[in-house]
C-alpha cells in the first residue's frame, strides 16, 4: 500500500500527499523525497540504490545534500533539514523503499520536455538512458535492474 502519493503541480513541479490525506506521518518523508531528488532520476536511482545495499548489508555511500543531514543504514533513514528544525524525520527500510520506489514509477510518468536535447543515449527513454548512465558512472549493475526496470 502507497504511504505518499505523488503529483505534479500546475506549474509542473512534484507535490505529494501522504495516505490517507492528512496523514502526518509521512509528511516529512514525502518532503525529504520531492527536495532532495526534484525530477532527477539519477538521484532517484541513487537512493533505491541506497536502500538495496543497507538491506543487503553492504556500505552504503554517504548521501549528500546541500538541504539535509541524511544517514541511510541498516536501520533506516534518519534525516534532518538544515534549514528548518521541524523538518526531520526517522522512517523504516521498508517505508523508504516504498516511498522510493513509489517516486521512480512517478518520476517515469513525466514526459520528456519535446525541444530537449539528451547527450547521452537520446534514441532511449529516459528512464532507460538513466540507468545506463547510472551504471556507467558506479560501475556496477544497479540492483533494482530487473525488479522495478
């Protein structure tokens, strides 16, 4: 079951609303997800990326961000924003990963912009494209590869 459900603004910007509506519980999250990855893939890959290797036990790469203080381990994600005390937030793997995941099937959703130029796999859709590029730069096959594209 969805725990935030994800929508574009008039202006085409990601909003969110937590399930059911009202919910405070994963308001911090929803934010957390919409701030530190906006539209882009990459960073989205990033963090399910994240979530695998805590889940499996491997290290995960420290998460960086010029808006919060983020940990992801074993025992979830802790996170605080440096620009306002209230927004923080504690949350399970389980509830991460759903949220993550949730927010790739949503990020996918979002047409490519019709005048825009990609460099790197252009004859792709660009989620295809992205993790290849993904890949490319960690050198790895990312682990969601198979399980959620």
């Amino acid at each position: 079951m969805a725990l935030v459900y994800f929508l574009l603004s008039e202006n085409g910007r990601p909003r969110f609303r937590t399930i059911p509506e009202g919910n405070k519980k994963y308001r911090a999250l929803g934010a957390w997800v919409i701030g530190e990855m906006g539209t882009h893939l990459g960073v989205c890959l990033d963090a399910l990326a994240s979530v695998d290797d805590a889940v499996a036990g491997r290290p995960v790469e420290p998460w960086s961000s010029e808006s919060f203080d983020t940990t992801i381990s074993a025992s979830g994600i802790r996170f605080q924003n440096l620009y306002s005390e209230q927004e923080r937030g504690a949350y399970t793997l389980d509830e991460l990963h759903s949220v993550v995941e949730d927010y790739w099937r949503f990020l996918c959703t979002i047409p490519e912009q019709p005048d825009s130029y990609r460099e790197y796999w252009p004859e792709l859709p660009l989620p295809e494209a992205e993790v290849l590029l993904w890949e490319r730069f960690w050198k790895r096959r990312h682990p969601y590869r198979g399980r959620l594209f």
